[in-house]
C-alpha cells in the first residue's frame, strides 16, 4: 500500500501526474484479494471482494485503486478498499465479513487514496480523511460492528494511523495538516492536538519512549518530536524539537535504538538523535541518484532502502553512514513497502513479487 506522489515529489521523475484523466468516469474494475505460499510463491487462492467503477481516479505514476496495506493476524486478513469498503477473509479465503460505509471519498486534485487501517488486539481502526466528511472509527474484528465514530475536520490526509501505549493507556495517533492529535481507542475521545505540519500528509507517525514523530514534506515541510502524556492542546513546550530540512514526502521513518531515519523521497538519508534531534548525518547521497515512494525498513541493524530504479539499498544503522550493499533486480521499480518476515524480505514490484531469503 502507499500514498500518492503528489503534485512535485522531489524525485527527479518529478512525481505529479494529475493528467486530468483522473476525473473521468472510471472503467468498472475489480478488488481483489490475493494470498500466496511464502515459501514457494504459489498463489493459493484469489477472492473477488467486490466489482465497481470508482468515482475518481488516481494518481497516476504511484496511485493505484488498491493502495492501503492488507493487515494479517493469526486468523484472519483484512483488505481495505477505502470508498469501496472493508473486507475481512479467513487465511483460507473465505470472507467472514464486509463493510461498506457508505462514502465517496473526495480527494484533491483525485490523488486517490492511500490510509492503511490499523489493528490492536480486537480493535479495527480506520481513518477517512479527505475533502468531504472527515472522521475516524473502531470496529469489532470479528464482526465488523462499528464500536465508535470520532467526527474529524475535513482535510486530505494519507498517513496511516499508530496505535501506541501511553501511560498504560492506548491511543491512536494521527498526523494531519490541520492538527495531529491523540485519540482513546476504547472510546474515540480527543485526548490531545497539536498544530505545524504543512500540506499533504503521508508518511506515518512512529513512536518510542513517549515521544511521537511526526512529519510532512510537502508546503511547509516539518518534523516535530513531541512529547506525550498532555492533554487537550499541547503548549509549545511539548515539541522537544523540529527539523525542516530532507524531510520526507512519501517514505515514513524508522526508529530504532533511539535513532530516527529519514529518507526523501530524493533518496537523500538523514539520522537524528530521536530525544534531541542532533543530526548525526543529514541528506547523505546514496551511491546513485535515486527516487523513493516505498519506506525503509530496519532488519539485523540494516536498513533496506527500495527505489524505484530497480535497486535495494543497504544501509548500515548507527551513527555513521555506510552503504552495505547494492543489489540491482533488472526492470523492476519498487513504489510499495517491503515486509519482513522469519528471514525473509518481500519485495512487491509493478508485477512481480520477490521474495529473498
């Protein structure tokens, strides 16, 4: 899953891609979900969740019609279609619920959309934001019963919401123009807002030791770790500090160890003390020019940088900046996040899955 590219990414393509097309009625399309054998690749089964002709386009050199990110538990997998509703399967593929809410979401200049929901424990979180009615609610996972619905200003967004723990209490958190805020998740209250992210909103916030990142790249691009455990809107003190420069459009960062990773979408890669903001590199040049959408992800102490020039970037974490590897997959272009998992990295690329082991 991933956001669009907006209007200018920093890369040297240019990002963009509004071509009025966009706007055009749609051609009917299908929303499928698909599952494969880890190991072998196979696919294992296929499900039509549902046939329609989406109200707007998208994108069109990042976007698709399936852009959020599928969720996994040991049951159960989750595929959310945005406007075209929310669809839970068995790991064997038979649907055990759906959900249409109902909306078409308005996005600018038809940008598409690209929220991934989130999950904790029994809790099935999804946020729409966009141009129209904007709001954020929680789901029984099991049956698809709305618990809450937390109305929100209206206002594009395509950062995922993080469920994170603090003071013993969990809280989702999202990050948006008009203000990022705190929010219960067993009741949907408004714990805490704050204001000074810029315009179009996409990589996610990620947090550690009660200090949240949040970030935008775009007009008025900022970076703020702010301190957690306030209430209502937060003083000026509660951003233990900022950061304005290679920020990141598109790629969410990594933290870990303490240390917060940031890569522009320019593939310039910065890494900052996450309780400071002391910078101990910032926009290091990777060996070749190179243009991101996919984010980083840490593994072994390395960080694996997917670029949409065919190549994997590996980085050494720490306070020092060291290429560890290239390793170049011929015609492929990489704009989703690779996952992870039992040694082994999944790589999505145009129209081949990889997996390495």
């Amino acid at each position: 899953g991933g956001p669009p590219g907006g209007e200018r990414s920093g890369g040297r393509r240019g990002g963009g891609g509004y071509n009025g097309a966009a706007m055009r009625p749609q051609a009917e399309q299908k929303f499928l979900v698909l599952a494969f054998d880890r190991k072998t690749g196979k696919r294992l089964w296929e499900q039509v969740a549902r046939v329609a002709a989406p109200h707007e386009g998208f994108q069109s050199q990042y976007g698709s019609f399936a852009s959020p990110s599928m969720l996994v538990d040991s049951k159960h997998a989750i595929a959310f279609f945005g406007s075209r509703g929310l669809y839970c399967y068995t790991h064997d593929g038979q649907k055990v619920w759906e959900k249409d809410f109902g909306i078409q979401m308005r996005m600018p200049m038809a940008f598409g959309e690209g929220v991934s929901p989130a999950l904790d424990g029994e809790r099935l979180i999804v946020l729409f934001d966009q141009e129209g009615e904007s709001f954020l609610t929680a789901l029984d996972k099991s049956s698809g019963r709305e618990l809450w619905r937390t109305p929100r200003p209206s206002g594009a967004g395509w950062s995922s919401p993080l469920i994170a723990a603090v003071n013993g209490r969990k809280q989702i958190i999202v990050a948006a123009t008009k203000f990022s805020g705190g929010y219960d998740l067993e009741t949907g209250k408004l714990l805490w807002k704050i204001t000074g992210l810029g315009r179009n909103v996409i990589p996610m916030p990620v947090e550690a030791d009660g200090i949240v990142y949040l970030m935008s790249g775009y007009q008025s691009p900022n970076l703020m770790a702010v301190k957690l455990g306030g209430e209502g809107d937060l003083p000026a003190e509660a951003i233990l500090w900022q950061n304005q420069r290679g920020n990141s459009y598109t790629p969410s960062p990594v933290l870990a160890d303490g240390k917060l990773y940031v890569l522009a979408d320019n593939g310039m890669l910065s890494c900052f003390d996450g309780r400071t903001g002391k910078a101990f590199y910032q926009q290091q040049r990777l060996p070749k020019s190179y243009s991101f959408k996919a984010s980083p992800v840490a593994a072994g102490g390395k960080l694996y940088l997917a670029t949409e020039d065919g190549d994997v970037v590996v980085v050494k974490m720490g306070e020092q900046f060291e290429v560890l590897a290239t390793n170049s997959l011929a015609d492929q272009r990489f704009i989703a996040t690779p996952a992870v998992v039992d040694g082994a990295i999944y790589l999505r690329g145009q129209n081949t899955l990889f997996c390495v082991r």
